[in-house]
C-alpha cells in the first residue's frame, strides 16, 4: 500500500511539474505579447506548490480510509467463520434428534402416500363412473334422437329409421304396397294390438283398389303424426300407421283389437246386495265405468303416460267443485314426481306418492269397484285409474273409511249401523286378543274367574311350551294355512282350509303340542280378522300382533298398553296427503262422527 502511494505521490508530482511547465510557458508567451514582468509568474509557481500540496493531503486520507474499511471486512470474516462454526455444531446436536425424527416422518409420509394413492384410486373409479354414466347418457340420448326424427317423404329413408326403432321386434310389420293411384305406401302396425282384419277390409283393400280417400275409418279418429317417435307411441298403443311416397306427415288408424274380459263381479269385494259390474285391465272401459255413474261435466278426468319403459297411461278422476284444488294440485305434483321406469300394477305408483312408505297402515284405498269410486269422488277425494289393472287408488282415507263397507249403505240402516259397531269390535279383537290372552295367563291369573282358571290349567297341563311360545306357533301356522289358501286354486283352496282347521287342529290337541284354549284364540281372531272390508288394513293388523304378543309375554299387561300407545301415536303423527289418518276423532269434527257412530241418510251424507 505505501509503494502504491508514493507512485502516486510521484505521478501527482509529475503531473504538476507538467503542468507548471505548461503554465510558465503559456505565462512567457503572454508576456511577450502583453509586455509584462517576471513577477507575475513566480506568483503563480507559488500557487501551483500549494495546489499540489493539498493533493498529497487528499490522497493520503484516501489511503487511510482504505485500510479502515480492509481491517473491518476482515473483522467481518472473521465474525461469519465463527458463526458457521457456531451453526455447524448446532447442525451436529441437532442431527441425532432429525435422524430419530425421520422415521416417524417416513411412516408418516407412508400412511399419507397410502392414502394419497386410495384417494387417487376413488377419483378415478368416480371418474370412470362418471365417464359411464356419461356414455350410457349420450347413448340414451342417440337413442331418443333416433326415435324423435321427422319424417322426410322419402319412403325409404323413413322405413330405415322405423326399422332401426324396431330393431328385432318380430310383433311389427312393415307391409309395402301401392296405392290406386300407383303411389308407393307403406303400413306399419303390431300383431295383437291391432285388429287384422278390420286393417284389411276397411283399410288396405280400399286404398289399393280406389284410392287414399276410401278407408272405411271414421275421420273423426284418424290422426297424423311427423316424427317417429310419435308413429311408435302410435303403433305401440294398436294403432296402423300408413305413410305414402312423397309427404312428411303419416297417417294413423285406431283399429284395437279387444282383448278385455268382461266387467264382472270383484271377487275380494264381493258385497250381497250392491253392482255386480267391476273394473278391468282397460283403461277407457274404467273411465267409461265411472262416467256411467256419474252423468255430470263436474267429473274431470286428466291422462297422462307414466313409465320410462312401459309409457303406462294413468288417469287422475275427480269432481270439480267438491274437492279441494290444492289437493288436485299437491296429486299432480307428486306424479309429476314420478321416476318408476315401468308401471306393471298400481302398487307401483302408491308407494312413490302416499306420504310415509314405511307404515304398516294402508294410507290409500284399493279397489275394483267403480260403485265405491263414484262414493268417493262425491266425497271429496280424488282417483288414479291405471291402464293394464282393475285396481283403483283413492285418496285421501283415514283408518275408519278402511272398515266401512260399501255395502253399508245398501241395507237398512239399523242393520248397517249393528255390522259397522261389530267391525270395530272385531277390529281391535283382531289385534289384541291374541297377546292379551298371552299376558293373562302368564303374569295376571287373578283377573280370570276360578272355574275358568281350572279349566285353562288343566288344559295347559301336559303342554310343553309357555303360552308366549303356543301362541306365536298357532298364528304362523295360521297365516301360513292362510297363504296356502290364497294361492292355491279355488278347489283345492277350500279343501286345504278345512284340512288345516280340523285334521291338523285336533292332532295338535291330542299330541299335547298346543292347547284347546289356544286353538279358539286363534280361530277368533281369523275370523275377526276377515271382517276387515279392506284386505290391504287386514294386513296391517296381522303384521302387527306379533310384537304385541313379544310385548305381551315379556311385560303382561303393560307390554300390552306399551303396544297400544305407541300404535296411536304413530296413527296421531300419520298423514294421507294431507289429512290426519284419525280424522273425524282426531282432530275431531262434529260433522265427520254423523257417518263414523252412525250411518246418515244418502242426502245427508258428509262431504
């Protein structure tokens, strides 16, 4: 450092000689010019030696300052060395503890890569669902616009298209001609839903021998269609399409064939004095069975086609004026609702519309009669007719509409009102004899008179099983007697019932499996259980007598009131569409009891 400051004390030297030279020589040739003294420049060779002076002072605080900041970036090193040091033996303590910290994060990061990976698996088969669900929906989708295409006029075109609708559908012909006037035509209908016959003789044959305007169908039924898919609902509901070269709009003709029995008596709702006419599997011989009985515009009827796959036609019957519109409105809604992709039986639709699916108590009526329809339009409930069933929905109901009969208002009205008060009895009988007698004679013997009590002991004596264990043997047996019965053909159905009540009754008795007093319990209880006008509220009884009998023989008497008690509340809390299912007791109305404790007049009968 000081070498390079006396070079430059040096340089800085002689650069003011230099400089001084210059200025000596600049000064004489001044002063040849100007005439002046010598003085003049030894003033000036004085001001250039303090000039350089002050240089020199400058650069040496230069150098000065240099060295100061040297010593303290060297300090500064120093001071880092020693804190890497210092953080270097730091790493070193801490290094054991990251050593036995890394294996709990590698099972860590295991268990998450795991999870990671089954997480990764879940959105892929989400996805791959979804891209299935995707593909059957665009197929879907293919397949609608296949069956929705207009017609074209080119008759061969529009052949393709109906037979890619009705691919491997051998039930529909396709049957090409020409007309009289040498147009080419084709028919296209399906065998057993149209009739033959009257397509030959009132339809084929005139149009081939005269022309288009001599079908021997009546103008007023004939309809046209312009896209498949309605020439295939045409020709699915029996109806023949003819479509001709040359015009996009196709002409169909309502030739069904008739292949419905005969209104005959309903055999589950026989009644002794009433119609003997009932409702069958087609839809407008229903409609025209309750137009038949009530002759009045008031009576409405809405249709429409439910069913992705079956397009079942339904009906919705009601009387303008005397039910409520908000109830017409809240039933639309519901089937509106409807997501059933085929409709076979009513059933189908009940379940999806009543207002709680798991109660054992039937919250709409099933019938066959058109009689009790009428009834019960007139009273302010609305029904669903469906097409390819004889069973009629009506709605709403409450648990005393189940055990009234139609038959109530065809007999005189103390006899009405005698069988109405019976019902009921024999109701409750249906349901609690059984597990009351169950609860007697386990926990509360006192209750039964002594000779009685003699006669059941004895009976009981050589018995094996409690009665609990006696009773739940009988009824399955019973119940299984019963559905033996049912399914069986009407001539051997009859011959199984008496088999099971005599035969295999009395050797129960002598074989010491059942006793006496049971078999009468059971046989008491069926037979109050067939007194139930309504088979679908006899189900619900037979349902639930056996866990009043579980309560029965574990609690006696209060399993019983337990039983009791929790079937009201549930009957308090149920609801069809709307209307509480204890209704006229609960809420109670003074005018609904007239027609429930009594049976009014036909004039007086409430709405």
């Amino acid at each position: 450092m000081s070498q390079n400051s006396q070079n430059t004390n040096s340089n800085s030297s002689t650069n003011s000689n230099t400089n001084t030279n210059s200025s000596t020589n600049t000064e004489s040739s001044t002063n040849n010019n100007t005439d002046t003294n010598s003085n003049s420049s030894t003033a000036e060779q004085q001001d250039s030696k303090q000039d350089t002076d002050q240089s020199t002072e400058q650069n040496m605080k230069q150098d000065t300052k240099e060295e100061q900041k040297e010593q303290e970036q060297e300090q500064e090193q120093e001071q880092e060395q020693e804190q890497e040091q210092d953080q270097q033996e730091k790493e070193k303590e801490n290094g054991e503890k990251s050593t036995q910290n890394t294996d709990q994060n590698a099972e860590k990061n295991t268990d998450q890569d795991s999870n990671e990976n089954e997480k990764k698996k879940e959105k892929k088969e989400k996805k791959g669902k979804d891209q299935s669900d995707q593909e059957g929906q665009s197929d879907q989708e293919q397949e609608e616009t296949r069956q929705d295409l207009p017609l074209t006029g080119d008759l061969a075109i529009d052949e393709e298209t109906l037979r890619a609708v009705f691919t491997d559908c051998s039930d529909v012909i396709f049957h090409s001609f020409e007309t009289a006037g040498f147009t080419s035509a084709l028919c296209v209908y399906c065998v057993g839903l149209c009739d033959t016959e009257r397509l030959e003789r009132q339809v084929l044959a005139p149009v081939q021998e005269i022309g288009l305007e001599s079908a021997q169908v009546p103008l007023s039924s004939v309809k046209t269609v312009e896209t498949s898919k309605q020439a295939a609902e045409a020709i699915l509901e029996g109806e023949a399409l003819l479509l001709l070269e040359g015009s996009n709009v196709a002409t169909t003709y309502p030739l069904y064939k008739a292949a419905n029995r005969s209104t005959e008596e309903p055999l589950a709702e026989s009644t002794v004095r009433g119609a003997r006419d009932g409702f069958t599997e087609s839809l407008t011989m229903n409609l025209s069975l309750v137009r038949k009985r009530l002759k009045t515009p008031a009576l409405k009827f809405r249709t429409r086609t439910v069913g992705e796959s079956s397009n079942t036609s339904i009906a919705l019957a009601y009387v303008e004026g005397i039910i409520d519109a908000s109830l017409v409105k809240e039933v639309e809604q519901r089937l509106d609702r409807l997501r059933v992709r085929d409709i076979l039986e009513s059933q189908y639709i009940e379940e999806d519309i009543i207002d709680q699916r798991f109660s054992p108590f039937p919250q709409m009526i099933a019938t066959e009669r058109p009689d009790v329809v009428a009834s019960n339009l007139m009273e302010g409930r609305f029904a669903i007719l469906v097409d390819g069933t004889p069973f009629t929905l009506v709605a709403p109901v409450t648990l005393f509409s189940m055990l009234q009969s139609p038959e109530d208002y065809y007999q005189y009205v103390f006899m009405s009102v005698f069988l109405r008060w019976l019902r009921y009895v024999f109701y409750v009988l249906s349901l609690l004899l059984p597990s009351a007698y169950v609860a007697i004679t386990t926990y509360h013997q006192e209750m039964i008179p002594t000779v009685l009590l003699l006669s059941i002991a004895r009976a009981r004596e050589e018995i094996p099983f409690p009665a609990l264990v006696e009773a739940l043997i009988m009824e399955i047996a019973f119940e299984a007697l019963r559905e033996a019965g049912v399914r069986l053909p009407k001539q051997v159905g009859s011959a199984v019932s008496i088999v099971g009540a005599l035969i295999i009754g009395q050797a129960a008795t002598t074989a010491g499996i059942v006793s006496a007093p049971m078999i009468i319990i059971v046989a008491i209880t069926g037979i109050a259980s067939f007194m139930i006008p309504r088979y679908s509220a006899s189900i619900s009884t037979r349902l639930l007598r056996f866990p009043i009998m579980l309560l029965a023989g574990t609690l006696g008497l209060i399993g019983v009131m337990l039983g009791i008690i929790l079937i009201v509340i549930h009957l308090s809390s149920l609801r069809s569409f709307g209307a509480p299912y204890l209704s006229p007791v609960a809420p109670t109305n003074a005018k609904g009891l007239k027609d429930l404790w009594w049976r009014p007049a036909p004039w007086n009968k409430p709405r």
